[in-house]
C-alpha cells in the first residue's frame, strides 16, 4: 500500500485549509507491541492465574487432610476417655463399691466393728510399708526377708539383758 507523498494526493478526505490528513494509527505498534504479543501476554496472564488459583487449591487440600488426620486422632483419644469414664460409672454402680465406700464413712454392717488408730498412738517407723523409704527406686539397707522376719519375731540382734 503506497502512503501519499503529498496532502493533494489523498484525495477527497482533504480538506485545503484543514492542513495535513490525519494518519491511520491501526497498522502502528505502540511501544512495540503488536496484537500478537498482547495475545501472548493476554493467554500467559490467564495461564498464571490458573496454575496460580490450582496450586492455592492443593495447598488447601492438604491443610485439610492434615486437620481430619489431627480431629481423628482427637477423636480417638476422646472415645479412649468415654469409654474409661463408663468403665469407672460401671465400677461406682456395683453393690461392692457402694459398701466400701459405706465403710469409709462408719456405715458398714453391725456386725463390723471399724479400724481407728487410737489418738496416742505411736508414730509409724521410717520404713513402714508405703513409706517414702520403701518406694520404688530407692535403696534399701540390705536386709533379706528372713532377717526381717526374725526381727520382726524374736526382736532386735542386741542382747538387752545380758
């Protein structure tokens, strides 16, 4: 297409006193951009936005799997509590667990007569059973059960009355 040398030349659409014809912007680029290369950037945009908006999905996909996998594990620490908790309610119902704990507040059998330690009662010793000295993990002093039971039965090692 051959561009006209002078304003004469254009034609009709020219006007003498209205100076040189506009020119056609429609074939130019502006800064070098060109209906291919909007296309271009146009289909690259949309493709980032897609793979953009998929890997926000997967991401949420698997924050979602790690919270059932986190509400699952509660969920089974909290049916292992329930069914501790109906044990115990079944425990607390049964008649003998009624009468023992009667028997903690005086109201056993007739027959029964309760277990007081007396008001002067002496002290327990530093060993007794249940004692700090006698838990598990200490150290003992080296007594066998027989030199503790003679103890127990014939006393002390030391002669007193000789």
């Amino acid at each position: 297409m051959a561009v006209p040398e002078t304003v004469e030349e254009a034609g009709p659409a020219s006007s003498p006193g209205a100076g040189p014809a506009p020119v056609s912007l429609a074939g130019l680029g502006i800064a070098g951009l060109s209906r291919r290369r909007v296309g271009i950037a146009a289909t690259a945009l949309v493709t980032i936005w897609v793979v953009i908006s998929f890997a926000g999905q997967a991401s949420e996909a698997a924050r979602a799997a790690e919270r059932a996998v986190q509400e699952q594990a509660t969920n089974e620490t909290l049916v292992a509590h329930v069914a501790a908790l109906r044990d115990e309610l079944s425990l607390v119902q049964t008649q003998r667990w009624i009468l023992q704990q009667a028997r903690a507040y005086g109201l056993g059998s007739k027959v029964e007569r309760p277990f007081v330690l007396a008001p002067d009662a002496s002290p327990l010793p530093a060993d007794a059973p249940g004692s700090a000295v006698r838990r598990l993990g200490t150290v003992t002093q080296g007594q066998t059960p027989l030199e503790s039971w003679l103890g127990v039965l014939f006393g002390s090692g030391t002669a007193t009355g000789e």
